[in-house]
C-alpha cells in the first residue's frame, strides 16, 4: 500500500458513472488520485461517497485544448484513465457538434497533451461497443471493423481509431477498452434500461421502453468494469497498444432482461413499448475472450449486479436522487 501512495493515476471524467467507481477502486488500493471533470452530480457516487475530498480535483473541460495542454505540462502522472466523454446515444443525434467536440477532439486534446509532456505515460481510453457500429458480425471481436454510421457510433469509432494512432505512430502504452451496456448504482441517466427498471419498481409505476423491446445488449456490472480498468493499469506493460473487449455472458433483448429483473428481483414490471428510440444497433454482442487470456473476467451474475443496484435506488432515492 505505501509503495502504491506514490503510483499517481488521473481519471479524466472521474466524477461521472464508471469514473465515480474508477475512482472509489484506485482509492482503496492506495494510489495517489486526480480527477478532471467538468460537473458532479449530487447523485453520483462520486459526490455521495464524499470522493472529491479524497482526490485533487481540478475543473477541466477535455474541449479546451489550451487548458488541457497546460495542465499536461503542470501536472505529471503515472496512468492516466480517459473517460470523460459525452455517454448518451440520444444527445449524439440531438447535438452531434458537442458529442463530436467532446469524444473526439477532447480525446485528441488529452493525448496529445500527453504526447507533447510525458509521452510514457500509460493510458487507458474508453471506447464503447458502439463502436463496432452496425456491422456483418454477430459477435465483435477486437478485429472486427469499426463502422459506426450515426453521430454517437461515429464519434466512438474515432475515439478509438484516435488513441490507436497514437500508440502505433508514437509508440505511446495506449490501451483501448470496449465495453457492453455498465450498470449499477449511480447512473444518473434514468431513461437508461436498468435505472428505469430500478426506478418503475420503487414508484411502482410502469417502466417506458423507448426502443421496440428486441434490441440486444451484453449487460456488465459497473464494478467489474472498475475491475478491469485497474486490471489493465497493472498490466499496462503487456496490454499497451492492443484493443481489448470487456464483457459478460449476460446478452439480452430488453423484453428478455425486464423478464430476468423480474424473475431475480421478486418483482412485477409493467412496461409501455414506446418505440421512440432513434439510430439505435439493433444487436450487439462482445466476445472478450482475449482478455480474459490475460487474466480478468467479471464477477458479478446478472442476478447480483442487479440486486446490488436496485439496494443503491432504493437506498438514495430519498437522498434527492432525480
């Protein structure tokens, strides 16, 4: 632990979803922690965990590629974990500037702020399953093209194809990460699958489905997520430069995965189909069998993950959470 206490690791995005647990895991390991994000949310983990006061948090818009550059110069660090990034598929289609400001440019801004101050620094950039686009492939494997047609998709495709230019042209130990549907405690975005199931429960309400029903996802526990960012952060030596799937055996329809909620949790769920959703994949799949050759693999049954995330609902509902 001691040794670790100088092991300096920054979290772009820290306070948001994934970046609150990130945050929470590296803490409890013992490394040193900085945080740059630009807002906290007073129903993240992050901002309820009381997290900011455990971190150096600086207030840093990835967009402002001045800024970002100066703080690369100030500041030096070990591993840097990238997440900061605009999450919802629908603010891509309402807003596709801002998304592709934020996800590819912001992404640009923070390596080559690195490349320009501390090329050696180990870097972890979260991609997404979007990524892949809407491909011939029923599974995705790392070597599955990258075709994302639509704002959200087109921007996680450049993220990636971004950081993966910069490890092969600079020979930067940049690792890429792609990840299914994380959930769990703290997700603010309600409108999302598995907080709205949370949610139709606690106000015993029916849930609002906004795609047809049959869309396919892979589900993963966000602390198996944190996990793996630790996981590749350990073994940066081994993984830099290569692209990685991270994922579970839970695939499911959204009818199929209001079905298991239900059978799990004890619990009825009404749901109104209402086919709003727009540009969605309508199939998705990750084989992530090279990572776990490496050595991770999540921990958490589709059933624990989701009776560990309807405790934290419940829990902080009547914290203000909205």
């Amino acid at each position: 632990m001691e040794r670790l206490k100088n092991v300096r690791v920054l979290v772009t995005g820290g306070s948001g979803f994934i970046g609150g647990y990130v945050v929470k895991k590296l803490l409890s390991k013992g490394y040193k922690v900085s945080v740059i994000d630009i807002n906290i949310h007073s129903s993240s983990v992050f901002f309820l965990e009381k997290l900011k006061s455990q971190v150096k948090f600086t207030n840093l818009d990835i967009r402002d590629r001045p800024k970002v550059f100066r703080f690369f110069s100030k500041y030096k660090f070990d591993y840097v974990i990238h997440l900061a990034a605009e999450p919802i598929v629908e603010r891509g289609y309402d807003d596709p500037l801002k998304t592709f400001e934020t996800n590819i440019m912001g992404t640009a801004n923070v390596l080559e702020g690195l490349r320009r101050s501390s090329p050696k620094t180990g870097v972890i950039v979260a991609s997404s399953d979007k990524a892949y686009g809407k491909t011939q492939d029923k599974t995705y494997t790392e070597k599955s093209p990258l075709v994302g047609d639509h704002p959200y998709d087109v921007s996680k495709s450049c993220t990636d194809l971004i950081a993966q230019t910069y490890a092969k042209t600079y020979g930067m130990p940049i690792v890429v990460t792609r990840f299914g549907n994380v959930y769990g405690g703290g997700d603010v975005h309600l409108d999302r699958i598995i907080p709205g199931i949370c949610m139709a429960i606690i106000d015993k309400k029916k849930l609002n489905v906004r795609s047809d029903g049959t869309y396919v996802r892979d589900y993963i526990y966000v602390e198996d997520v944190a996990d793996g960012y630790i996981f590749l952060l350990k073994n940066i030596d081994k993984a830099a430069g290569q692209v990685y799937n991270f994922s579970s055996d839970d695939n499911f329809s959204v009818v199929d995965l209001i079905h298991k909620a239900s059978e799990y949790l004890g619990e009825k769920i009404s749901y109104n189909i209402l086919n709003s959703a727009k540009n969605e994949i309508p199939y998705q799949h990750l084989d992530y069998s090279k990572i776990r050759t490496l050595g991770w693999k999540p921990k958490h049954t589709l059933k624990v993950g989701l009776e560990k995330t309807l405790s934290w609902y419940k829990k902080f509902y009547k914290a203000g959470l909205n």
